[in-house]
C-alpha cells in the first residue's frame, strides 16, 4: 500500500458565505480534521465566497467543490458558477441544503433553458419558482430518506433509508421536475411524501446535492458517508491530474 505522503493533497472549495452563526460552517473544520484523523483523506480547504466564485475561471485547479448551506448568499450568480463549474469540468461536487437548491436551480436554465425560474428566497417578486417556501419549515428536524436502488447516493450510503438532519425552509416545486428528469438529472432520494430530496449527475465522476445536510450528522467526529465520498473523490481527481502531469 503506497505511503500516506506519495498521494497528492486534494483543493477543496468551500464555496459559501462563511459564518460563524451558520452551524454547517462551525462544523466543517471538525469535519476535515476527522477525515484527516480517521479515513487518511487530507484535504487542503479554502473558503470562496460566493462573490469570488462568479468570475470565469475562479474554480479552476480545485479538485473538489462543496456548495455549502447559508442562504441566502450574497451572490446567487456565485453559487450557481460553482455547480456549472464542477459539472461542465467533471470535477467532484456536492451541494448541501441551499447548496442542493442552487445546483437545481443551475441546470434548469443553464442546461434545459428554463431560463425564467427563480429560488423564492431570492426573488420573491418572480413569476415563476422553481425553489419554493415548504409547507413546513425543516429547520431543526430529522426525517426518513427513501434512495433509488443503483443510485450513486444508494452506494454512498450502503442503504435505501436513512435518517438525516435538516436545516432549510426552501425546496424544490415540483412543476418543472419531469423537464430536469428529462435533461438527465436524477432525482435519487425523497422523503415519505415523495418530494425530492436528493439529486444526482448521472455519468458526472461525482455530483451529488442533498436537501438535508450530511455536515450536521452526529458530533463531526465520525464522518458523514456523503462527506466521505466527496473527500475520496476529491483525492482521486487530484491522483488522476497528478498522473496525467507526469504523463
């Protein structure tokens, strides 16, 4: 087996108005400390604000991007550069709460030209939403998650239920999901009532979005196996682009 020090270290951007009032933030360097610790899987984390995220280019040379909660962020076109980024280049991505619903909200215009939806939080005045007000807040809660057999999300997760933690009030409206489904996202998790809670990329190395939020999953000491999955992912595309430099 290869000595820890013969892999490359793996860039991950955190892309996200960090907050020291946003848990999700506060947990994150618990996070990296423990996948460091526990699963061998350094990760050198930099912060991007969404701001910084917005100008072409601002992504490149990451190995992963994580679209973390916080919404709304101060810039929508900065979330949404972060998704299309990691899409259009195959580099790993997961988006997590507010992360999930931008990374929608991006394929829908930018890949099925549904260039008129909004996120309600955003433009409360629009006509047309995709990211919606729920019924009932989930801020605080835990709920069942139901995943599609053969998904990437059933194999992250090694089951077809799982119990994960909340902390949003926005999701997703189901009037333009089958135009999505339709365009090749997948929508591999939804809770009891059938509203989406997962999303995946088929074909993508990795590209997975969650509604709930893997970061807040027990202390932060062990892990959640999404986090875990991203972290591999992200050492794997950073081994591949070291080979290929060496050619």
């Amino acid at each position: 087996m290869p000595e820890l020090e013969s892999f490359p270290t793996a860039r991950l951007a955190l892309v996200g108005d960090r907050s020291p009032s946003v848990r999700a933030h506060t947990r994150i360097p618990v996070l990296l400390e423990a996948l460091a610790q526990r699963d061998q899987l350094i990760l050198d984390a930099y912060w991007i604000p969404t701001e910084d995220a917005e100008p072409a280019g601002a992504l490149d040379g990451f190995d992963a991007i994580w679209l973390v909660p916080g919404s709304p962020y101060r810039s929508e076109a900065g979330a949404m550069a972060a998704s299309r980024t990691a899409r259009e280049q195959g580099i790993p991505f997961l988006g997590t709460c507010a992360g999930f619903q931008h990374a929608i909200l991006e394929f829908a215009r930018d890949v099925c030209g549904l260039t008129g939806v909004h996120h309600a939080e955003n433009d409360p005045e629009a006509d047309d939403f995709l990211i919606v007000p729920l019924a009932c807040s989930l801020a605080g809660h835990e709920g069942a998650v139901d995943v599609e057999a053969g998904s990437l999300a059933e194999r992250v997760l090694g089951a077809e239920r799982t119990i994960e933690r909340y902390h949003c009030s926005y999701g997703t409206s189901p009037a333009h999901l089958d135009v999505l489904r339709a365009h090749g996202l997948r929508f591999s998790g939804a809770d009891e009532t059938g509203d989406v809670r997962i999303a995946e990329l088929p074909g993508h190395p990795f590209f997975l979005a969650t509604l709930f939020q893997p970061e807040l999953a027990g202390d932060g000491t062990r892990p959640h196996p999404i986090i875990r999955a991203l972290a591999s992912a992200a050492v794997e595309h950073a081994t591949r682009n070291s080979a290929r430099a060496l050619g």
